[in-house]
C-alpha cells in the first residue's frame, strides 16, 4: 500500500523541507496537517482501521528524517523547532518521529522531549511518545532502563503510565517475551499504582505478557492477589483478560471471585461447574 505518491512528495518538499531549510519554521509547521490529510486520504477506507492516522505520522517523519539526512541538514535542530512551534498533535507526532531516529545516535538529546510529550495534556501527543520511544529502548535497553526506573518514580501519573506503555510487548519490545525480566523490573513499581489511568497500562502490559507467558502471568497474578492491596488486586484482574478466555476457573480461583466480566463478556463460576 503505497500511500506517499511522487505528487505528495513534492508538496513536502515545496511546503515543509525548503521552509524548515530556509527557518521558515512555523510556515513548515503550519503544512504539515495538510500532509498527514493527504497521505491519509490515500489510505484505502478498508484499511484505515490498521492504517490510520499513527502510519501516516511514522510515514511523514521517516520521510524527513531520511530527507534532512541525505543532505546533512541539522536535523534535530529542525525536530525542536517543529516540536516547539507544534499547536496540533499531527506536528508534535511529527517532530517526536524525527526525533526518535535522531535518538537512535544520541539518546540524550531527544529524552527531555520524549518526557515533555508523555507529560503533554493532549493524548494524540501522549500516544506517539510512547510509540516512538519503543525504538529507543530497543536500542539502548540498559540505558532506557535506568532512565525509566528514573520516571516511574514521577509524580504526574502520565509519566509512570508512559513507562508502562513503552514496555508493552509490542511492536520493537516483542524481545519482552524472551527476556520478561526486563519490563518487570520496572512495572513492579507500579503494582500498586492508585492512580488509574497508568494502572490500567500495567494491567493491560500484563495482559499481553499473558499471550504467550501465561505462567508467568499467572504467578504475578497471585502474587498481585496476596498482597491484599485494592490496586494490586485491580491489576490482577486486569491482566486476567486474556487468560480467563482458556481458563476461566483457574482465574477465578486466583482471584478469589465467582464472576468475572470484560466488556460485554461474562464468566461465571456456576455456568462451568454446572457442564
């Protein structure tokens, strides 16, 4: 599906590289909403669920980033400014794109913008800071480690759920599966989490690590449960999403409940034991 046409290219060229080239940096920035409109325009309606709005953000800032790169232009002097003069999410997500293959050379420059962004009040900008630092960690998985132990201790609950939400299993972290130790060592600072926009990325983290880990999903589950803590045991249930699908008495033995319902579908206890 190729959705950035020879004429598209053009109109970044025209509307975005020559004002950025040129510091014309809010005319550039201005252009990039029309841009995103276009490639998403191009986005065959079947697809848009998979393909929306987050691919044709990754498509535009690979796009630039190689662009400025070919002709040694300051890249990441150009992603700040964007980042800065940003007034829309689709420019923010843009900026943190670039900055993202940037951060694959020099982690340090691009972090306070990443932290900025996990801390932004729009969630568009929250979203693609965690998806683009993936990229990050994969890279530099001792150094982001140290770093979000760092964050996880913040204050602002959108900052410890960006931790969490980066180390979902996704994506560049599919390694996660093979070496699980890594994201827990952080998460577990969150297993008692009170504040719940960042407690249910724990339980959801969780839950995907279930996919393929149940045991070891299970076993945290217990040891969620037995804490006695109110947060810990929502976590549990959270991470039981996928689990109770396969098993669902073991689940509910875990969790010391006789129902257990997400989203529209209910288990009960006394529906199995009566088959």
């Amino acid at each position: 599906m190729q959705i950035l046409t020879p004429e598209i290219q053009q109109k970044i060229k025209a509307s975005i590289i020559n004002n950025c080239l040129t510091k014309q940096y809010d005319l550039a920035t201005k252009n990039i909403s029309p841009i995103i409109d276009a490639l998403y325009a191009n986005i065959p309606e079947k697809n848009r669920i998979s393909y929306g709005r987050v691919h044709t953000v990754r498509i535009l800032s690979e796009y630039l980033f190689n662009h400025f790169n070919e002709i040694n232009a300051p890249i990441f002097q150009i992603a700040v400014h964007i980042f800065e003069k940003g007034t829309n999410f689709k420019s923010r997500s843009v900026a943190l794109g670039i900055l993202s293959f940037v951060g694959l050379e020099d982690y340090d420059k691009v972090l306070p913008y990443f932290e900025s962004a996990a801390a932004d009040e729009n969630w568009d900008v929250r979203e693609m800071a965690q998806m683009f630092f993936k990229k990050i960690i994969k890279k530099y998985p001792d150094e982001m480690k140290d770093y979000l132990l760092k964050l996880v201790k913040s204050e602002n609950p959108n900052i410890r759920r960006f931790v969490a939400e980066t180390l979902r299993p996704v994506q560049e972290n599919k390694w996660f599966y093979k070496q699980p130790d890594y994201p827990l060592a952080i998460l577990r600072h969150l297993f008692k989490e009170g504040a719940s926009y960042p407690r249910t990325a724990v339980g959801n983290n969780l839950s995907d690590l279930a996919r393929r880990l149940p045991d070891l999903v299970y076993d945290l589950v217990k040891e969620l449960v037995e804490s006695g803590d109110k947060n810990s045991c929502w976590i549990a249930y959270r991470a039981c999403r996928n689990l109770v699908k396969k098993e669902p008495i073991k689940v509910m033995d875990l969790l010391k409940i006789d129902e257990y319902k997400y989203k529209n579908r209910m288990h009960r206890r006394s529906d199995y034991q009566r088959n």
